[in-house]
C-alpha cells in the first residue's frame, strides 16, 4: 500500500486499469465525490470483504475516504486478499477539495 498526497494520487487516476474506490458511507458519497468512483462501504465489513475478492487483483486501486484511515484499512485488507497495486489518497477526500479547490 502506498499513500500518497492528492496530486501524486491524481497522476494515477488517468491509467485505464485504474479502479477508484470511495470506502465511505452512502450518506458521504451522496454529499460529495471524486468523479467515476465505486462505492463500497468499509463500515459494513462482511459486505465489503465479501465485494473486494470479486474485485480484478490485476488491476490498481486508488482508495479514499474522508480524512485516509477508513482508506488505509481497505488498502491493507485488500493486500492481505492479494492486491498488490493499492493507493490510498492521504487525507482523504477532505485534502482532495483543500489541494484543488484552491488551485
């Protein structure tokens, strides 16, 4: 797993193979989003392991969350089932909006 800041995180999200992951709550995906992300609610653990193994290890996940710790413990569950290609947005979503709403 690696975390990276919003503008490192950003350079990944324009690969093909790029899947990414919003691990909040559907209440926090419905306020705001990064655009083209799926939704998988880490607080529901049995849905979310049961979802993250039909998941292609081949591809490469870009993670987020509202400040990165949901984020971080999806990424080190989803290396634990055998992804390799794991990226967690450090500070979540709310640096997101801080780094590129004031650019």
């Amino acid at each position: 797993m690696y975390n990276l800041p919003p503008e490192e995180w950003q350079k990944h999200l324009e690969d093909d193979n790029t899947v990414i992951l919003d691990v909040r709550t559907p209440q926090e995906h419905e306020q705001e989003v990064i655009p083209n992300s799926v939704l998988l609610n880490i607080q529901e653990s049995e849905s979310f392991i049961k979802e993250v193994q039909k998941f292609d290890k081949d591809k490469k996940y870009m993670v987020y969350c509202h400040a990165g710790g949901r984020s971080a413990v999806a990424c080190k569950l989803m290396q634990q089932f055998g992804f390799n290609d794991v990226y967690n947005l450090d500070g979540g979503i709310t640096e997101w909006k801080d780094h590129y709403e004031t650019q």
